[in-house]
C-alpha cells in the first residue's frame, strides 16, 4: 500500500512516456489528435542520414572525450594537492563548488556576456596589450567548441574535485605514513598509492560524466539558442532533437531522435560497465595497483 | 579530517617530523588554490559587480569596476514585480517537488526496505531502472501527457513529472537507510505498545535523517535550477520559474546589459544562500549518493 502512489506517479510521468516515444518515433505526428500517419523506420532513417545530427552525434563524442581529458587530470591535481595539511582547504572547497550550483541558465547568460565580441574578456586582453587575442568566442565555429569546453569545466570541475577528494580521504592514512617511513617521497605516494586507489571513484566519475555529455542540452541551448548552435558547431542530439522535434512541430520526429539519443546512451553506458566498471567489483583494492 | 589527525598513532617518528613541516603546508599549494578560486569566482564576480554599473561604464570599459557604484539596476529589478513572482513560483515548485518526493520515497522506500510481499524485487528493480531514463528522453510525451491533462502552463504540471523523475534517486539512497533500522527496535516499539504509523514517525524519520535531508537537498536544488521541462511546459510568463525569468529577461532587455547582470546575479542567491546552508550534506549526500 505504501508504494502505491510512488509507483503510480512513476509508471505514469516516466515509464509510460518513455514507452510513448519509442511508440510516437513510429509516426509523422503535428503533436494534434492520435497519431495515424504510421512511417515504419522512416524517421530513424531521415535521423541516420541527416548530416546536421552526425554534426551534433560528432559534437556529443567530441564533448565527452574533451570533458574527460580535460576535467579529469585537473580535478585529480586539485583533488590531490587540497588532501594535503592546509589552512582553509573547507572555504576553498566551497568555492570551488560554487559554479556547479548556479543553475544553467545563469551560468549561460552570464558566460554569453562575458565572452560576446564587445564583452569583458576582449576588453580585458586589450587592457592587457593582448588586443591581437581578442576572439568572437562563440560564433567562429573553429573556436566555438572550444569555448564550450571552458564554459562546462568552469561548471563541473568542482564536482569531480569534490569526489575526488572524498575517495582520497577514504583512503587509511595508515598506507601514506607506511610508504613515508619507508622513505617514499610525497610524489610517489601520490603516484604509488593516492592514484591508483582512488580508481574506481575516478571510473565512477567518468560514467557520470561521459552521460551527461551524451545528453548535454541546457548550457548549448542557453548559449547559443536554438538557430546558432548548429552553425557554431557546438550543437548535440539534445538541442537537434528540440530544434527539430518541438520548435519544428514535428513530434513524431523529435520522439524518435529521443530514441535514438537513448539507445547511443544506453549502449555506451553498458558498454563502459562491462568493460571499465567491472574491473571494481573483482578486487578494487588490488586491481591497478602494482 | 580532523578525526585522522586525533587517531594518527603518536609514537611513529616521521609523522612527528611530517605533522610539523605540513601545519602549514608548501606556498606552492596556496598559490595553485587561490589561482584557481579566482578562475572559478571571475565570472561570478563578474555578474554581481556587473549589476552595480551603468550600460554606459559597460559600453566604455566592458572590463572595469563599477565607478561609480549604481544600485539603479538592483533597485529595478528589486522593486518591480516579476522577479519575485518568479521566485515565488520557484518556491513553490521547488518546495512541493522536495516535499512530495520526500514523503512519497519515504513510503516506497520503507516498504521496499521492511516488508516482505511478492514483486517487492520487481518493483525496486523497476525504479532503479528509473535512472537509466534522462527527463531528454522522455521530454516530449511528457510534454504531450502534460497538455492533454491541461496542466500546461501551470506548476503542478512542472511539479508532478519533476517528483517522477525524483524518485529513483531517493529509493536508492532511503533503501539502505531504512534496512539497517534493526528489527528488535520495532519489536520492542511493537511490545510498548507503539502502531505501525507511531513507529514510522517516532522511530523511522528520526533515523533516517541524514538521508531525508541528502535526498530533499538534491530535489530541491534539481528542481530550482531545472531548465529543459519549465521550457516545454510553462510558456506564459506569469507561469515562468526564475531560470525562464533569467532567459526571457536577459532577451527582452539585452539592449539593459546592466540590468540583465542585475536580474541574473539575483537570481543566483537564494541557491547561494541553500547552497552555503547545506554545504555540508550537499556534498556529503552527492558522494554519497555516487559512491553508495
């Protein structure tokens, strides 16, 4: 009795419209009365062969190997330097947590001011006598993902240098003064010990973040809008399935990139617990270590 | 960190020598932290201050101070009447979502976590499923199943999908709480003569605290700053939540850049202030959760 309207409200808002989508990706549907003009395939064909969705598919992939490489041995120094004695490591912890906070949409508008032609960082460079570097950050396609880049590093690093530090401390102190006695240098504890135990957090980070690239909508679509992205160079299957599925009315269509956006998750994701996850749960301790 | 400091055995030489030289640590340190909060707090600062200048100081120097200071923008934004509309629907919306999953998971969750019945496996499994489905995915009939119940345009039709969506973390996290309440507790509440409902809420709550608040913080902070779902739903802008109220003001003045900095950098505070709050569970609950 007690489940019963937890379940209700979960089969009704999540289950059934996603059952509902994979069923409307079958048809081109206005989003007006039953959907009736069944295509079969179709849509995921017109998908598959649209190069503005290989555009954002490409976009999506280049996201998640630029956030792993980028945030990861970042949040990892910092992670490592801030587990160390030092004063004030809780107000900079907080700090460095501030950004991932704020919501998207504040970060958006605050960043696509700072960074338009006439905003604050051009007029900084010039102050600086840098006035050669001053860019159109967001519109040059050559840049534009680039300064993406930025924009979501700015955003989640904290969150990974948080995880990161917590998994540090779960580690025995006993380990660090056992490798200090035994005259290891505080590099080579980091190298020997810290890293290769904090794997699988480092691993379990990297699921979270390789999907929420996959399914990166808010910051592009506050960013750049809705007409900007595509030609910038910075749009994902995310803001291609609103753009062409609810702004174009089409929500037959928009139901199947939904689909489609779900299956390359879903795969990846399984893909990655096979052969990445895994590895901790035969012997988390030992694995990596030498 | 302070506990590992008491329990470090006092008699290893090295640690007595480490402790020593490490009380302060190396400068290189402080300087790669401080480097690296100033390139976090930049463009925070950015807007706060950007909101205390003219659109002339702007136009001029789009890198300066504010000189003078001019609170003209904060002042506009303060005594006219959508900003607070919209955090009142952000309020609402916010505080409803957390209240419903909160009760609503509690229940669940107790069930699943202390009660034998058929389907109990099925069922947890089916909600740890849940998470395996993004809002992107299921936006659009949601969106449909939102008009054709006619809840467009209002907060329950935000409210009700947000708390769905809400419930698979918050089983996965209250479960463990919950099972690890022992049993003789609820048989000696049984044998005082306490009801099942009487335990729930004298036994249950209390001890499963830290997770509640773990769990109401994420809803809460989640639905606060949820962007994708109020776009598709709520498009008449008395309906607007602040993160709508932010995008539809920073369009309709971005001639006002002063005032949009303004309108923005207010907009960050309440989740500054919930966020310095509950820095503590925030970040213990999300490792928690990541980890659990």
């Amino acid at each position: 009795m007690l489940t019963g309207p937890a379940l209700i409200l979960f089969l009704a808002f999540v289950i059934f419209p996603v059952v509902m989508a994979a069923y409307y990706g079958f048809f081109k549907w206005k989003g007006y009365g039953p959907p009736t003009d069944f295509v079969g395939l179709d849509n995921y064909l017109i998908i598959l062969k649209d190069p503005t969705f290989i555009d954002a598919l490409q976009h999506n992939f280049t996201i998640v190997v630029l956030s792993l490489l980028m945030q990861g041995p970042v949040a990892i120094g910092l992670a490592l330097l801030m587990n160390r004695k030092m004063r004030g490591q809780s107000v900079i912890r907080v700090l460095i947590f501030v950004p991932y906070v704020i919501s998207e949409v504040v970060v958006g508008t605050g960043w696509s001011l700072l960074l338009q032609s006439n905003g604050a960082l051009n007029g900084l460079l010039e102050k600086m006598g840098l006035g050669g570097l001053t860019q159109d950050w967001l519109a040059n396609p050559k840049l534009a993902i680039w300064t993406l880049m930025i924009i979501i590093t700015w955003k989640y690093v904290g969150f990974a240098v948080i995880l990161f530090l917590a998994g540090l401390q779960g580690i025995p102190q006993e380990l660090n003064e056992a490798a200090a006695i035994d005259g290891a240098t505080f590099w080579q504890i980091q190298w020997r010990i810290s890293l290769p135990l904090l794997g699988p957090t480092v691993r379990i980070w990297a699921f979270l973040s390789i999907i929420g690239s996959l399914q990166l909508f808010d910051l592009v679509y506050i960013v750049w809008g809705q007409y900007v992205a595509a030609t910038a160079g910075t749009s994902t299957m995310a803001t291609y399935m609103v753009v062409n599925g609810r702004n174009a009315a089409s929500y037959g269509f928009g139901n199947a990139v939904a689909v489609v956006l779900f299956l390359i998750s879903l795969v990846v994701a399984l893909l990655y617990q096979r052969f990445v996850l895994r590895r901790d749960t035969d012997g988390a301790l030992t694995g990596g270590a030498n | 960190m302070a506990t590992t400091t008491i329990n470090r055995p006092p008699l290893l030489r090295g640690t007595a020598l480490s402790r020593e030289r490490r009380n302060w640590g190396s400068p290189l340190v402080y300087f790669v932290a401080l480097v690296v909060v100033g390139l976090m707090l930049a463009p925070v600062a950015y807007i706060i201050l950007g909101g205390f200048r003219t659109n002339s100081q702007i136009t001029v120097d789009p890198s300066g101070l504010p000189s003078p200071w001019d609170v003209e923008g904060y002042k506009a934004v303060l005594t006219g009447g959508v900003f607070w509309h919209e955090v009142g629907n952000s309020l609402i919306a916010a505080g409803t979502t957390t209240l419903g999953v909160v009760v609503l998971g509690l229940m669940a969750s107790y069930a699943l976590a202390r009660y034998r019945f058929r389907g109990r496996g099925a069922m947890y499994a089916l909600f740890a499923a849940g998470l395996m489905f993004p809002m992107t995915v299921a936006i659009t009939p949601l969106y449909i199943l939102i008009r054709s119940l006619g809840l467009m345009n209002s907060l329950p039709g935000v409210i009700l999908p947000q708390m769905a969506f809400g419930l698979p973390v918050t089983i996965i996290i209250l479960v463990p709480f919950l099972r690890a309440i022992p049993k003789e507790i609820q048989e000696a509440a049984e044998i005082d003569g306490c009801s099942r409902l009487g335990f729930f809420r004298r036994m249950v709550i209390p001890l499963s605290y830290p997770g509640v608040i773990t769990v109401g913080i994420l809803s809460f902070v989640g639905s606060w700053n949820s962007y994708m779902l109020p776009l598709f739903i709520l498009n008449k802008e008395s309906s607007f939540t602040l993160p709508l109220g932010v995008q539809a003001f920073a369009s309709q003045w971005s001639v006002d850049t002063a005032k949009v900095l303004a309108f923005t950098s207010l907009s960050m505070i309440p989740a500054l202030i919930f966020f310095s709050l509950f820095e503590r569970r925030i970040v213990g609950g999300l490792t928690g959760a990541v980890k659990g």
